[in-house]
C-alpha cells in the first residue's frame, strides 16, 4: 500500500510576525500546505483581531478565523531585550520569517532584514508594503483600498458609468491577491535556497500588486493609449461581454470571444436563431457597430424567461455564462465545495463547518486539515520549550510579562537548559 506523501512545506517552519491581511495570507497558504507557522503577537494581541467597521455581525471573528487558521500562537514583547533574546532563539530555527511593519517600526522592534539574516544564513525574509521598500514614500503606511485599489487606477475604471462616484473596495479584496504573491516569493527563495544553500530577502507591495491587476489598461496608458471611460451596459462596446437581467430579478454575465465563432449556436441557444442572419448582427464589426441595438434586443429576450430556464438552455450551448451570485448562495454551491474551493473544518469552536480554501492545488498532495486560528499566546510555552528555553527562563518571561500564554499552561516535561 503507497503512504500518502508528506504535505509539500512539512519540515518548514515560518514566523508570522506580519498584521491584518496579505502576510498572514502567506503564510496561511504555508499551513495548508504543512509549513509550521507560529503567528507572533505583541502581548496586546494583533489589531486585526479587532473587526473593524463595514464587517457584518458575528458571534464569532470570521476575518480572524479565515486568515490566521492553523498557526501556532505565540506573545512576546519586542521591545524588551529579554523579548529580543527570544525572538533572535526562534529566528535561528526558522526558515521564513514574515512581516509587514512599517520600515521605521521594523528598526525600532529589530525586525529589519539586516537584524535577522546574520542569526541565521538560511533564513528567508518576506516582506510586504504598501508602496514598496524604496522611493520617497516607502514608509507611508497604507491599506489595500488606498495603495492598490484607489492609487492604481482600478477604483477610477470600475464605475458602472461615467458620472457614477468612484467604486470603494470590499474589506481585504487586494490584500488576498497580494498575500499570493508574497507566498510565490517565498517558494522561489526556498527553490533558491535549495540550490545555493542560502537565504535571501522577498517583497511585493500593494501598490505592485494593483499595478499587476490593472497590467493592460497600464501598459495602455504607456503606449499613449487613452482609456476611455466605462460606458453604462445599454452603451457596452460588446453586447456579447455584457450583463443581463432575467424575468425573476436574476442577473447574469455571459462572455462570447471577440472572432464570433458561437454567434449562430449563441442565436439559437435563445430562441431566436434569425439574429445570426441579421445584417445588424451578422459579422463581428457588424455587432461592435450595433451593440447598442444589440444589448436592447437581448434585453426583452432575456427579460422573457427565467434565470433557471436561460442556466439549462446556455449550459446546452456551451457559452461561458454565470450567475452573479450573492453572498448568501455561497454555503450552498456544490462545485465550491467539489472543487475545494470551500473546505471542511472540523472544530465545534469555529461556528461553521466549512471555510475558504487556498486557491492552490498540487497533484498528488493533501492539504493540511484546517485547525481554528490561535487565541492570542495560546502556544507561547510550548513554542519556547521546544526551542530550547529552559523552563525557569519561561516561567521568569511569563512573570515579566514579557511573553504571554492564554489559558492554563500546557503540561509537558522542562526542556533543558540551554
């Protein structure tokens, strides 16, 4: 009988030192798939454990729970040297050490790349900014709806028309895309350290990030390209890339690639096979020249029919179509649930039963079993035992308060002294 491989990251182990969103991200991805993460808190806990307004009511902390789970819970105070001797302890048996401090709190708490790295020459360091590591506002502090959504143009582009106010940001919408950027730095360093033998530094910011998602009106704009505004969906440029509304309310995006090869199974697919023979309609140039006649056409053809009625007649033709869901549908989408995009979480104190997966997937390797995310220090004195403090050394730190463990203490045998 084959045993089942080890999780792909089993053996790595990574200090999350980072706050709210696109760190932690990384590093989640490192836990599902086997990285020992041990999330590093000030005894005050993390801010991003408090919710912040625009979050909806919960007994229980859902941004917490989907962006912090499966990591080890551990509280010092840096900015005490006794907290200094323990951080430098862990350093030198980490291999990932990630943070999104700003650059002057960094020196303060001595977190810089160039206070790490001489502890331990395999150490790779993973930073993540708002605005990059260099330039004049390096260490402006900035969150994603400023540096990525707003500052890069995406917020400007996306009104649904031309008057319309800008489009805000939902909570934590360009800090997940980042948080997988950041997690491919970290592997290409890993690779790298695999074959040189040392570690290095890695970063991506907010503002890169944006920058990557708005890559082709960009590269548009540098060519001397103008974009122009986003026309309301009567006037789309493509009446065939374009947003429909059912005769029970259902909202709908369907997207026909631009060379027309399923214009005539789209026209049949509707009901109404003598549009493909339209003069209108006919040819491409044709329907880019009409789309507005277009759009109002298929307006009253789909306002004729329900959603469920349009799903089963455009699943038969093949065309790329989906529902624009709400939130509430989510729980219940089997093919997020099959495809693992909703995974499992076996614990009673989670509140549900199922939570986001990471969107990555390797042949042939399990993902780790998501477990709840740590109560602030929940492992401090396990952590620190298996690092080698001895077991007066702990018991002095939990005196001072200079680390913090939640809950009774875990029994377990004192480590020797170091």
């Amino acid at each position: 009988m084959t045993e089942p491989a080890r999780p792909l990251l089993d053996g790595i182990r990574v200090i999350d030192a980072a706050s709210f969103i696109a760190g932690p991200v990384a590093t989640t991805v490192m836990a599902d798939h086997g990285a020992e993460v041990i999330k590093l808190e000030p005894p005050g806990g993390d801010a991003y454990r408090v919710r912040g307004a625009g979050y909806p009511a919960s007994p229980h902390n859902f941004p917490w729970i989907v962006d912090n789970r499966s990591k080890r819970g551990v509280a010092v105070d840096l900015r005490h040297p006794d907290g200094q001797r323990v951080l430098h302890r862990l350093v030198e048996q980490t291999d990932v050490f990630v943070t999104n401090a700003p650059l002057d709190t960094r020196g303060r708490l001595g977190v810089r790349y160039e206070d790490l790295a001489p502890l331990n020459p395999r150490l790779v360091y993973a930073s993540v900014s708002a605005y990059g590591e260099t330039g004049e506002e390096a260490s402006r502090p900035g969150f994603d709806s400023i540096a990525l959504w707003a500052r890069t143009g995406l917020m400007d582009l996306v009104r649904p028309f031309p008057d319309a106010p800008p489009s805000r940001s939902l909570p934590g919408m360009g800090d997940h895309p980042t948080g997988m950027s950041l997690f491919g730095a970290i592997m290409a360093a890993l690779y790298q350290r695999e074959r040189t033998g040392r570690g290095t530094m890695v970063s991506t910011s907010l503002l890169a990030n944006g920058l990557w998602w708005n890559a082709i009106q960009v590269q548009g704009i540098l060519y001397g390209a103008r974009t122009r505004p986003r026309p309301p969906r009567e006037d789309a440029v493509d009446a065939l890339a374009n947003l429909y509304r059912c005769r029970d309310g259902r909202w709908f995006m369907m997207t026909l690639t631009a060379d027309g090869r399923r214009w005539k199974e789209f026209a049949e697919a509707v009901g109404h096979a003598a549009l493909a023979d339209d003069p209108r309609f006919a040819t491409p140039a044709a329907r880019r020249a009409n789309a507005r006649a277009l759009v109002a056409t298929l307006d009253a053809v789909f306002a004729a029919r329900d959603w469920p009625e349009w799903r089963r007649r455009m699943e038969r033709s093949g065309i790329a179509f989906g529902v624009v869901a709400t939130l509430d549908e989510i729980p219940h989408d089997a093919q997020m649930v099959a495809s693992g995009a909703l995974v499992p979480i076996d614990d009673p104190r989670a509140g549900a039963s199922l939570t986001v997966g990471s969107p990555l997937a390797i042949h042939g390797q399990d993902k780790v079993p998501p477990r709840l995310a740590p109560a602030l220090g929940e492992h401090t004195v396990e952590v620190l035992r298996a690092a080698g403090l001895a077991e007066a050394e702990i018991e002095r730190l939990l005196r001072a308060g200079i680390v913090v463990q939640a809950g009774p203490r875990p029994a377990g045998e004192p480590d020797a002294a170091p």
